[in-house]
C-alpha cells in the first residue's frame, strides 16, 4: 500500500511515495539521501539511527516512514550550516569523544534532545541520558565529558 | 617523560592535536559500505540455515523467483559450476562458500537471493523453501574428539577424527619435573568463552564488475585490502579476476576490532553475482548475521603454576582446547596457528614452561578472530594472571607484593621468555607502583580488612600484563606467505604540502591524525598540511593492515623512515641551495642549515620547491619517499591494572568502584589518541569480563543472537576510568613507539575477574570465568554455603 | 530486519479505529508507540495484515486528578510520565519505573497504554498496574467498559482485550496522606527487560497499621503477577521487620520463573525475596 507523506526534513519541506512498511531509517538513508543516520542493530538498542521527531530523540529502525507525515525531523546533516559546528560537534571533536565515528550521529542527535530537557546534567545523569546509544570504541569517558563541554557552552550561550 | 620537538603548530610526536578526520564524521559526511550507492545497484541477501548440523535435501527457488524484483536465487550448486563453492582460509583450511550439500553450523549462508532492492530481497529470501535433514551436532568441544562423535569433515583427505591439530612450544620434560618438585603447585581450568565484537557498523561489501572493462570494483568492510585483494584472486584467479584488475576500497570503517579481517562467503557470493549479473550488488549484514558469525576466544585452558614456598614462581604449563567451529578460519600468522598465546608466561622471571593445545571441530561457526586482540594474547594473559592470584591466595601473599618480587626487572631487558619471545623493554615495578599510587592501593587493602570484619565483599584485583604486538620480522610472520611488513609511500608536493599513503586501514584509530604528526615530527612540515590516505588498493602501497595493534609498529616505522630519505635526499638539495657541501649541512626540524651558521638555512618548503624547479644536476626531480617496513623484532606493550569492586551477598551485584590503568606503549605520538584507545579498549574489556558471551544450547542453536541479549555495556556499565602511562621506549622501533589499541582489552578482564574473586575468596570461592555475572555470583555463593 | 508487507492505516478517532478494526478483522493490529509491536514485526515474529496507527487520536494523554482517581490517557509516552511534576510528586513509582524502561529515546515514543496492553510478563509498566490495583477503561465498537487489573493478563502476550478493543485510560486510587509506593528491578544492564522486579504500594493508617497493600511482580511469571499471600499477610498489620522477611520469603516460593540466560531459577527467587523486601521498605519509607 503506497502512501504520501508531506514533511519537513532539516527545514525543507517534501513530499514521498511511501510504502506501509517503508522504516524511517531507510527513508531517510534511501530516499532522501541522508546516509549520516546510521543502522546498526535493527533491534532499537544501539542508537545509530537516532534523529529528532518534532524535537523528540527517536530511533528510526523502529519507526515506520508513513507515520512522520506531517513531522519536523532533523538529522545529523541539519543541525549546522555547513562548515561550522553545533556546540555539541564542537565539543565532540574538542574532547575526542568519536573514533570510527559511526555511533557519532545518533549520540549527538540524542545529546540536543538530552541537554534541551536537563541544561546542567552530572555525569550520572549524562551516562543514563545516552544509556540507548552503544559506542564500541571510545568507552564513553570522552562523551560524557564532551556532553558536559557542550552543556556550559550552550548555557553561556544563551545567557 | 617524553619531550616533543616540535611546535605545537607543527605538531610532531608527544602533541594532543585534534583529530583531522572528525569533521566528515561530526556532519553525517563519513562514507561507510552501507552510504555507497552506485548505478543500478542491486541487493542481496543470503538465506540462512536454522539448523546447526543437517543434510540439504532440496533447495526450490520458484517461490522466489516468482516475485516481482528477484533476479536470482544462487546456490551452493551453482557456484560449484564455476569450482566457487569452497574457499581457502588463513591457515590452509578450507570453507565452504555456499553448501551443496551439508551445512555445519547454525545460521550458514545455503543461499542467496538478488534482487532490486532490500524489501524485495528480504522477502524473497523468506521465499526460498529449503529441506533439510537435520543431524546430531558436535557442540560440545571435549566431545568433539570422542570415538562415536561424527567425522565433521569427512571431504578432507586423511582426516579420521575431528581433531585440526596439535601445537605444543617448551620443554614439556623439565617443566613437568619443576611442576612435580615444586612446594606450591596451583591448578584450575579457566575457559574464555566465544565473545564477537560487535562493532557497530556489521560487515557488508558492493561488488561491481564490469563486463566491458573486465574490472572488478569492491568497496569492502575490511581492516586489510591488499591481502583481500590477493585473496581474491586466488581465490577466483580460474574465473578470470586477475590482480591487477582488482580494486578493493575500504571506505570508513564503523569499528574493525578484528571482525572485518576474514573475506566471510557472503563477500564472495556478491563478487560472484555481480560477475554474472554484470551490475553492482550491495550485500550488508544486520546484526543478528553478524553476531552468529565469527567469534573470538573459545579456549579452556587448564593451567598449572609451580612456586617454592615463598612465592617465587618456577614453571607454568598450559594444556588448551580451542574451539574452531567446522573449519579453522583463524586469523593468525601462517607459522603461529595459535598466535602469540606462548606468551603466556607473562611479566615473570623464570626458567620453565611448556604449551600445548589440540584444536577441534564442532558444529559452530567458524572465526578465531579478534576481538580487540588478535593474536590470543588475551588468553594468554588471562591464564597467567588468575594464576599468580591463586598462587597469591594459596600462600597468603599480597598479589601485588607476589608480583612485584616475580617481575623481569628493568636491567634484564631484552629478555628472552621460557616460551621464545624476546621482551624488548619495560619497566614493570615502575609501573605497578604508579598504579598502586594512583588507585591508593594501601588504603584500600585497609579498607577492605574492615570491610571483611563487617562481613562485606570488597576485593582489589591486579592484572601485570605483557602485549607482543606488531607483527611482525619477516623471518618468522607471513599471512598466506605475504611477510608481514607494513609501508609508506610520501609525496611532498613543490608547495611544501604533503600526502602519505599507507598499507594499513583506520578503523577509527585516528591515522590520518598520527601519521600526519610522524611525519610533522620527521619533517617538520606541519600536520595540518599532510594529507593521509589509506584503503584503496588502487592508491596505496601494499601492506598487510590493520589489526593486532601493528600500524605503529610497522606503518609508523615505515612513515619514518621514508621521511628520513626524503631528509637525507633534501639535504642534498640544500646544500646545493645554500652552495656548501653536503657535509657542511645540519638539520633541525623543519630546516637545514649550514654548520657554524646557522642565519644561512633553507626550510623543508624551500628544498621541496627546489626539489622541482632548481634540481641539483644529476639529481632525479620530485620529493617522494617509499619505505617497506620489515620490522626486526615485535613490540611488548605492558601494563598495570587495578580494579576495586564491592560485591552484594545477597543479589551478587558487583560494583566496580574504581579502575585504575597505567600503559606502557614506549613514545606516544598523540596522547589524546592514546588515552582514547586506552579507555575504548577498557570497555571492552568489561564487556567479556562481566557481559558478553555467545551463548549455545545442546542443539548449536545460539541463544543470543540479538543486541537484546547479547550484552554490550552501555555508558552506565561502562566505569569512569582513570588513566596514566610510564614511557619505556622501545629500543628497535625507529620513533620508540609500541601499539597499544588492544593492550586494555587483554589487561582489563583479568584485574576485574581477580578483583571480583578476591571480594568473594573469604567466601571460599578460588575461581569463577568470566563472564561473571551477578547470576553467576549468586550461584557460586549458594555452592560455597 | 525489514517488516513484511501490510497495509497502513491512520485512525484519527477512536470511532476511526473501531471502523477500520471491524472491516480488517481479526488480523488487523493497532500500534501506538510501536516499540513493542515494531520489532516482532521486523523479526517476523508477526505478521499482521493491516496495522491501525492510534498514536495521532486526539484526547488520549493526559494525567490528572478526578473523581478521586488518578487518570492516566493511554496514548501518555513513558517521558511524559517521568516528567510529570504530579507523579514526581504523588506517584514516585512511576518514576522509579521509567526510568527503567528501555531507553530514553525509546521511552519518547513508547506509552504506557502499550506497554500494558502488550500484554507482556517482562514489560515493567503491569507490575506497578498490579501493585496500584488499576482499573483499565477500554472502548471497542460496542463501547466502553471496565477491565479490574487482576481480570486483563490471561497469558503470554494474552489479555482480555478484543482484538477490536482499546485501552483508553488507566485509573488508580488517588493519592492519599499515609500511603507510598516504590518499584525496582534487576537488570543485566540498563534498558534490559528484568530479571526480576518488584511493585509496592501500600496505605498505612495514624498508627502505621497497613491499611492496603499492593505487592506486583515483573518477569518471574508467565503473566504479570500478583503476591496475594504477602499481601494478606501485610494487610491490617504494623509492618515490621519480621513481616517484611516473611514477605520476602513468600515472593521467593511463590514466584514461578525459569532459569534462561537472565539466571538461574534459585538466583530470580532470591533476587525476587530481595526486591520484594526492598520495594516494601522504599515504600514504607514514602509512606512515613
């Protein structure tokens, strides 16, 4: 069953032909060409493919395409203007905290919505707030602190 | 401490630059298997076996086909045509590409369905109506060699049981006879079980053959191009694919840790089908795929540590079953069928010890692989350090006391091991002391006294490990007869901008970052303008890859040392330049100067653009430097780890509360780098130590095969961890550099295993394998009662 | 892991909803969050015919205080009860339990009607159901009616639910001074489906005699379950130490888990006499 969706993806508005069963993922990955959403499990427990969903962390292999109709979604590729950094880009890159970088998207896709709900997050509470994103490489000590860099700059920011 | 001789904005050896290849990944630009899309691309995807052992009586593909999209259905029997169904592995065995008759292990590849896009090919795949005749498996691996168990391999020529092959190192004779006369003799059976790595990226590939060109194009999920291109065409050199009509390119990698070094059938089956089909086909694993096939480990060990009364140790012996599944599919060095496992006598001094293992059929998938450590120094290391704790334990010594007085001391480097091995440095009490000194060792031994008294678990575990990595001298490391060097190739261009091509594969290293600093620290041409290139056969010099922490070793010495030709040839130029002779002229970094003047010079940019455009008569034009690294010795990486963790009775929660590592991998070139390796390696040291294993049922049936339950820790798993390095150069390595990417991984589980059993000891308890588990505590308490 | 074919269908209504379930039929499946349903769906675990998307109905998330009840919508996400400033306040257990559940970016789509109407023993949300004696409204062609917590989980993945019927609303007692409630559950690791979990609520009177007690279990059953023996045991007495310990030891002997790679049978008992004895002094503690 073909369906079409009209929405905005990193601020441009589209309208698809999607199948019933279509993921979002894919939709996003294939269809629209946006390869930094990443797949890494299928089973909704690694993170890869997190995006935002009206402003909501969400894992896209477990979303269906036809139900974002009418949503706002953004991707690692719409949260800065090329050539310049997000401050959470900016303090992943200062704090080392990406190796292989294939997780890397989906934790800082999950990290806006994080720091947009707690501004001034303890390391606790960062280590539980990316708790559905796996990283195999960099054991998470430089995340966290890269999540801790970004929410002072983001808080100078917008005092 | 090491001193760096560069600026910062040069940013040589010993600088925390920031790594130049985080931008594409920061922006959603990285380019992995899965983001290239090509022409008319198809996809595929295998049909998998549900049974771990059964006879394949029928394979109909009309359901299949019949969907609108299938193109093909491609059997075991159909590559058989072509003599494409079995595959040569690493070490001379063979493997099946497709069945034609037979699958032997759970979740084998029977065939694989093509189709135009990924829906369609996963519902033909669910199309295909395959019969089987299930049969008994050989799951059990001490099972494997009993009289009635099956012959698993019966189309091997001579093979009568299901044993792959013996291996034996040392002087089993003597150590018997130490072990016998010895006052304190130690025993236990430490087994490791089947771990994957799981790296968040799975493996997958796009073939594309072109019929015209008679070219082959494969963008591969590997950790070692060149060798897969030779492979290949070894492998299909009778079809037509020829070597110098391979191209391989490894596009970022989504984490290697050893999973992406063997060539897996489905790899061949996609070369295969676009070479028939004459259009590009993508085929990408999902993660169930990918955790059922490969593995790391598997080896129990039964181990032996002799010692006077005092505690000093006197001999180890080792007598090992591995695992292999139907075939051996290691990835080990042709003349190492185990890998480096003789280095199981460890960081200890003493004369006498013997190795042995038998490796075995069963019905589980093929691998031997890595997991963050190649070479079966994990094992190796985990066997030897439970043993010193339980001879710690057996004579009442503090383990960290007991260790001290057993070390090869700083003054008997390079030391030759009771196995072979030759240490070439370290400074082991040094770095157990800073380690003690870091975590607080002797407040915690306090603390846990009283802690004792109140009848609470507490325990502090050690682990001294020593790493052999970088393979490896030519004499002795070959994969498939390749020596096991590593290159660099380096073009500095008439602007003074450099790019260096390399034999080796980032995984998420960082080599474009360090490789950029060897050579800023050899040429003093700044990092920031060196371009790094690697993974693309049709570029880059031949190399062997990256694996078993060997690029620093091998593709960093080669980087090196092309750079000092390119240094001596630029001497030349300058002092042509500055019109002295050649004996008259000094370097320092980034220039050269005149002896006794040093007002007259000429920069490193000024020789390169006269290496083009004012040439020293007689002199070949350009500034390129090549080198092949054959190294002369292997590197010893070392290190010291200590963990503290607090056990619930009741629930049998453990609680790690500090970890402590101190690394010794000689020069750093970036230390940010490091210490980010260090911590990555950490984690997945836990992860064995307290989480992961594949788990099988009596059937072969894999219990696990999901992220669901297959355990890898999170960020609240994984602990805050602490970090510090003691600086042994190594004395053979041109910077003095050592690996060290897989140094936690091998130190790690041991600390948390012997930390964990030293909470429990007052309970009894001598030994639990890891994974240990709160369930697995729990019960382990319940036994002791 | 791709789903296989089925037909979308979009209700806007629940009058929607239960037109398109009657003309699907019996093999038509209605996904709110997706979470739990989604990913048997991509193992192939499940087939549906036609799936009826009931997330965009307007009118069913909400939490508030009415008529002496709390009244949770359906269609209320997992973040939005950790959020919630009335249950942070009142209702703590349900803090305790979100937090628990999955992940956080799971728990942005996954609701708590889902997670109840799944009808899973592993799900957290029917322990705490259990524990806060809930009342589950649910509406179907026919109209609403009224489904006690101790009459929905008839089996694995089983409620009393029609396949034409929704759960619309939750409602438990009010808050009332002198009660408290606690939930925790042992996980391999976080965002894991329990080992074992454990649910307490109880109501104690001016001289700390307990008045109610709901004691419900996660994981250790085939269905979600109820410690009706401690509970009775509790029930109209001071809650002492001793009474806890019995307590605790009737949650081990009465819970019927199996050993699977979650554990041993011996260890989920132990770890379920622990939890219960913990989760009944938590909420004692609340209470006082």
């Amino acid at each position: 069953m073909k369906h079409e969706i009209t929405l905005k993806i990193n601020g441009e508005s589209i309208t698809k032909e999607v199948d019933s069963r279509l993921l979002l993922v894919h939709f996003i990955r294939e269809n629209l060409s946006l390869t930094g959403t990443h797949i890494g499990c299928d089973t909704s427990n690694c993170g890869a493919c997190t995006i935002l969903l009206d402003g909501k962390s969400i894992k896209a292999c477990t979303y269906l395409a036809v139900r974002a109709d009418g949503s706002e979604i953004t991707t690692i590729e719409g949260i800065a203007e090329d050539g310049t950094n997000h401050p959470i880009q900016k303090a992943f890159h200062d704090q080392h905290a990406l190796h292989c970088g294939f997780c890397t998207p989906g934790i800082i896709m999950r990290s806006i919505d994080f720091l947009e709900h707690n501004p001034n997050p303890t390391e606790e509470e960062i280590r539980w707030g990316i708790s559905g994103n796996l990283c195999r490489c960099t054991g998470y000590n430089n995340i966290v602190k890269a999540i801790k860099q970004a929410a002072n700059e983001m808080k100078n920011e917008t005092v | 401490m090491f001193k760096c001789k560069t600026s910062p904005e040069v940013g040589g050896m010993g600088h925390s630059v920031k790594r130049k290849e985080d931008a594409r990944f920061l922006h959603g630009k990285g380019n992995y298997v899965d983001d290239v899309k090509l022409p008319g691309m198809l996809s595929m995807v295998m049909v998998r076996s549900p049974y771990a052992y059964a006879k394949i009586k029928n394979i109909n593909k009309e359901k299949a086909l019949k969907i609108d999209g299938v193109l093909a259905v491609i059997t075991g029997n159909d590559l058989a045509q072509y003599n494409l169904h079995w595959m040569p592995t690493l070490l001379s065995d063979t493997q099946m590409v497709l069945p034609t008759d037979t699958v032997m292990h759970q979740s084998q590849e029977v065939c694989a369905v093509i189709a135009t896009d990924r829906y369609t090919a996963v519902d033909g795949a669910e199309a295909v109506e395959i019969d089987y005749e299930p049969m008994q498996a050989v799951v059990d691996p001490f099972k494997a060699l009993d009289e009635d168990a099956p012959l698993l391999r019966p189309d091997k020529e001579g093979q009568k049981d299901n044993q792959i092959y013996h291996w034996e190192q040392g002087d089993r004779d003597k150590t018997d006879q130490v072990i016998s006369n010895a006052d304190i003799v130690v025993k236990e059976r430490i087994y490791l079980p089947r771990i994957h790595v799981a790296s968040i990226e799975t493996c997958g590939c796009v073939a594309s053959y072109d019929k015209d060109t008679k070219k082959l194009t494969v963008y591969l999920t590997t950790q070692a191009p060149h060798a897969i291109r030779t492979v290949l065409a070894l492998v299909a050199g009778h079809v037509g694919l020829s070597e110098e009509k391979i191209r391989v390119i490894a596009p970022d990698i989504g984490g290697g840790f050893g999973g992406k070094v063997p060539v897996h059938p489905s790899y061949v089956v996609a070369i295969a089908a676009s070479f028939l089909i004459g259009k590009p086909v993508k085929w990408i694993e999902d993660r169930s795929e990918n955790l059922v096939n490969g593995f790391a480990r598997d080896y129990h060990m039964d181990c032996e540590l002799a010692a006077n009364k005092d505690g000093k140790i006197q001999a180890f012996k080792v007598k090992t079953l591995a695992d292999h599944g139907y075939t051996d599919a290691s990835a080990n060095p042709s003349k190492y069928p185990t890998g480096m496992f003789s280095i199981c006598t460890g960081s200890y001094d003493y004369e006498h010890a013997f190795a042995e293992l038998d490796a075995v059929y069963t019905n589980k998938v093929p691998g031997g692989v890595a997991y963050r450590c190649s070479f079966r120094v994990t094992e190796a290391a985990h066997a030897i350090e439970r043993m010193v704790d339980k001879l710690a334990l057996k004579i009442g010594k503090d383990p960290a006391q007991l260790r001290m007085e057993n070390f090869i001391k700083k003054d008997q480097f390079p030391y030759s091991s009771p196995l072979g091995w030759n240490y070439d440095s370290g400074d082991y009490h040094a770095t157990l002391k800073k380690a003690m000194e870091m975590v607080g060792y002797d407040d915690y031994k306090l603390e846990q006294a009283k802690k004792r008294k109140e009848g609470k678990l507490m325990g502090i575990g050690i682990c001294t490990f020593t790493e052999v990595v970088g393979a490896g001298p030519s004499k002795d490391f070959d994969i498939l007869g390749i020596a096991m060097f590593d290159s660099a190739d380096i073009t500095v261009h008439p602007t003074g901008k450099a790019m260096a091509r390399f034999g080796t594969k980032s995984q998420g290293q960082g080599h474009e970052t360090t490789y950029a600093q060897i050579l800023a620290e050899e040429l003093g041409i700044s990092y920031n303008d060196i371009e790094i290139e690697e993974g693309d056969t049709d570029t880059a010099p031949y190399g062997l890859g990256t694996y078993a922490s060997r690029s620093t070793p091998t593709a960093g010495a080669a980087a090196a040392i092309a750079a000092r030709k390119l240094r001596d040839k630029g001497k030349k130029i300058a002092a042509h330049l500055l019109e002295v002779s050649e004996e008259d002229i000094e370097w320092e970094v980034g220039k050269y100067f005149v002896k006794g003047a040093p007002e007259k010079s000429k920069t490193i940019q000024d020789v390169a653009f006269a290496a083009y455009t004012n040439i020293p008569p007689g002199m070949e034009p350009g500034f390129e430097a090549t080198h092949y690294y054959d190294p002369p010795n292997l590197t010893f990486p070392n290190g010291a780890y200590i963990c503290v963790v607090e056990v619930e009775e009741a629930t049998g929660a453990i609680d790690v509360k500090r970890f402590v590592a101190i690394d010794d991998c000689g020069n750093i070139i970036n230390p940010m780098i490091v210490e980010g390796q260090v911590h990555g390696g950490l984690t997945q040291g836990i992860a064995p130590a307290m989480y992961e294993g594949i788990e099988y049922d009596d059937e072969g049936n894999v219990l696990n095969g999901t992220l669901m339950d297959y355990l890898v820790p999170t960020s609240v798993e994984s602990p805050h961890w602490e970090t510090g390095h003691t600086i042994t150069p190594s004395p053979h390595h041109p910077l003095g550099a050592k690996g060290v990417a897989e140094s936690p991984t091998v130190g790690a589980p041991p600390a948390i295993a012997n930390a964990i059993i030293d909470a429990l000891s007052p309970l009894g308890i001598e030994h639990l394998d890891i994974p240990i588990t709160p369930a697995k505590v729990w019960d382990a308490i319940q036994a002791h009662k | 892991m791709i789903p296989s074919n089925f037909n979308y269908h979009k209700a806007n209504t629940l009058k929607d909803a239960f037109a398109l379930s009657s003309s699907l039929g019996e093999e038509a499946k209605y996904m709110s969050g997706g979470h739990s349903l989604l990913p048997m769906m991509k193992l192939r675990f499940a087939t549906p015919t036609d799936i009826i998307d009931i997330s965009k109905i307007e009118g069913l998330s909400y939490i508030r205080e009415e008529d002496n009840l709390l009244k949770i919508g359906a269609l209320t996400t997992q973040v939005e009860m950790e959020r919630s400033s009335l249950i942070e306040e009142k209702y703590p257990i349900f803090k305790d339990a979100s937090k628990l559940i999955a992940d956080p970016a799971v728990r942005n789509c996954g609701t708590i009607g889902g997670n109840i109407a799944h009808g899973d023993a592993a799900n957290d949300q029917p322990s705490l159901m259990i524990a806060l004696r809930a009342n589950f409204v649910v509406e179907g062609p026919n109209g609403k009616r009224n489904i006690s917590v101790d009459d929905f989980f008839h089996g694995f993945y089983m409620t009393s639910l029609d396949p034409s019927e929704i759960l619309v609303e939750i409602q438990i007692p009010q808050y009332v001074d002198g009660s408290g409630s606690a939930y925790h559950k042992v996980e391999r690791k976080v965002g894991d489906y329990a080992t074992s979990g454990a649910a307490v609520y109880l109501e104690l009177d001016g001289s700390e005699y307990c008045k109610q007690i709901g004691i419900g279990l996660t994981n250790v059953s085939a269905t979600p379950m109820r410690l009706s023996r401690a509970e009775d045991l509790l029930k109209g007495k001071v809650i002492s130490n001793e009474l806890i310990q019995e307590a605790g030891k009737i949650a081990s002997e009465d819970c019927e888990p199996s050993s699977d790679l979650r554990g041993s049978e011996a260890y989920k008992r132990s770890v379920t006499n622990t939890l219960t004895k913990d989760m009944i002094n938590a909420a004692l503690g609340r209470a006082k």
